[in-house]
C-alpha cells in the first residue's frame, strides 16, 4: 500500500480513493500542484470541508451519456435519430444528404464523420475520430430533446438522487476556448466515486432509487463498430485493439494489467474512474497530469500488488 499512495503523490494526485465491495479501503487527498496552469484552470477552490473542486475534463462526457441514456428512458430522445431532429438542419458544415445521416448515437461513439470545425469527412458511423467539440453539441441535443436546461436535468436525474451536493456544470475560462466545449464539470473525488457505485449498482442509487434502466445502462457499454475499446462517451477495456483519444492505434485491451471487464471515465490530466464489475470496485483518482507516460498500466499494476483488485469472494 505504501508503494501505492507515494507512486500515487509523485504522480501529482490530489485524491484518490477505492471501493470494493462497498468498503472504502483507500481515501487519499494531497495538496493541489503548484505552478501548473493547466491544472489551474481546472479548478474551482475548496468545498467547505476542503475539498478540492476540479473540473474533471473530458470524464464529463460519460456523465453526459447516463444523462442521454435517461432521457431515452423518458421517451425524450431516440438515439437513432438524426441529430437534426434536434438541433434543425445546417447545424454542421456537411451537405443536407450528409448531414441527415448523422445520428445522435454517431456523436455518442464518437464516430460522426466530422472534423472538428464540423466538416464532412467520412461517412457517419464508419471512423473513431475523438472529437471533443462535436460531442459539445450533444449537450444542446439533450436540451432541446428535454426541453429543460442542462443544468436542471443534471440536477433532478442525476446528482439530487446520488447526493452528488458538489457536483455542477459551470462556464469555463477563457484560457480553455480552445478546446470547443464552454462548460466544464466541476466536482469532488467523493461525488465521483458516488457516480461510479450508481454505475456498479446496476443504476441504482445507494437508496435503491433507479436512476437509469438496466437496458439503457447496458447499451452505454456495447463497443462501437470504429472502436472496440469504446462506446457511448465510455472507454472499456478487453477490446482487441484500441484507438486513443489522440488517434492512435495499439493492438490488445486498453489497460492490459487491468481486469478485463474495467469500464472507465477518462479525462485529461489523467482523472480517472475505473469501474470494475468482476471485482465489485471503484477507483477514482484526481489531479494534474502524470509523470509516467504508462500511468493506466502502472497504476493497475501497483494496485495488483497492494492486493486491492483481488475479485470478491462469493
């Protein structure tokens, strides 16, 4: 365990923690790092107990999909429709006949044939392209399906019933324009890890209150045809092969020392939630980026090592 948390520290964390089975065996914070502008600008202060607010990066997007995924449970939104639907005609720079192909579940996977400025360069649903501002719009499409502001939905769906009390969409600063998507996430490791039970738990919060139906659950983990280590706004591990978020491809599962049925929630900066079935666990790790180029693999193997990934005993 030792080995563990200081690998975790020199790898600039500021939380960590480990469920299994529903017993928190780690709960780790450490100070914010000092002098990182990137990570500067993806946090918000500190909760009234201490907590470090950050902004969770890119792990936002697996949120977004529950969310999607409930509404779909309300009747709200079709995922096979064209996003058009939605959103109107002209919404990308691609032709009407192109346009019209594009489904939400394209955008969902990943796999919309757009660049990111929108244009037209693939058919939909044929290329894994990780496309950060094409998948921004997908907030506007569970708005416009809702007729509810995100925030709102978020709030009723979502946080009320997980007692996520730390957890909101707020406006990014302007250092991250860039990136083509305005709103970040903004929440604690704690909050994290309650999303991750939910996950675990089938959909179901720890009251028994359901939050998504199994059905729609199920689907949110079902590779893409593009890219077997993804589905809809998730990574998962055990594919035979993998495109990463930066375009490159690597034969074998994600996280090859990692159980084969993880499902994760990545963000940039390495924020992490690992969800592992098999092993009845959750692990969330915060902070600004790490050192190590492996840190997926090398975390898992050190998790390994401190006998916290052994599968639960029936």
């Amino acid at each position: 365990m030792t080995d563990l948390l200081t690998y975790l520290r020199h790898q600039n964390s500021t939380g960590f923690i480990v469920i299994r089975s529903g017993e928190v065996l780690v709960q780790e914070a450490w100070p914010a790092p000092q002098d990182d502008p990137v990570f500067a600008n993806l946090t918000y202060g500190l909760t009234a107990d201490g907590v470090l607010l950050e902004d969770v990066a890119s792990q936002q997007k697996s949120f977004i999909a529950v969310l999607a995924g409930v509404a779909v449970d309300r009747g709200l939104l079709d995922t096979d429709a064209p996003v058009s639907r939605y959103l109107g005609e002209g919404w990308s720079k691609a032709s009407a006949d192109q346009e019209a192909r594009i489904r939400v579940i394209d955008l969902l996977t990943m796999s919309s044939g757009l660049d990111e400025h929108f244009a037209y360069v693939a058919p939909a649903g044929s290329v894994f392209f990780y496309n950060t501002p094409v998948y921004a719009i997908t907030k506007d499409i569970l708005t416009a399906a809702t007729g509810q502001p995100l925030e709102a939905i978020t709030r009723d769906w979502l946080t009320t019933p997980l007692g996520m009390g730390q957890t909101a969409w707020r406006k990014r600063p302007a250092a991250l324009a860039s990136v083509g998507n305005a709103t970040g996430l903004v929440t604690t490791p704690q909050d994290i890890a309650r999303f991750g039970l939910m996950i675990l738990n089938n959909g179901l919060a720890e009251d028994g209150t359901r939050v998504i139906s199994q059905g729609q659950l199920d689907t949110l983990f079902q590779r893409s045809d593009a890219n077997p280590a993804y589905g809809r706004l998730w990574w998962l591990n055990g594919g035979d092969y993998v495109i990463r978020a930066q375009g490159e491809r690597s034969e074998g599962p994600l996280i090859p020392t990692a159980p084969a049925d993880l499902v994760g929630a990545f963000g940039a900066l390495d924020r992490r939630l690992y969800i592992v079935p098999s092993r009845r666990m959750v692990v969330v790790r915060t902070g600004a980026a790490a050192t190590d180029r492996n840190f997926d693999q090398d975390l898992w193997r050190r998790l390994t090592d401190a006998g916290l990934d052994a599968a639960p005993v029936n």
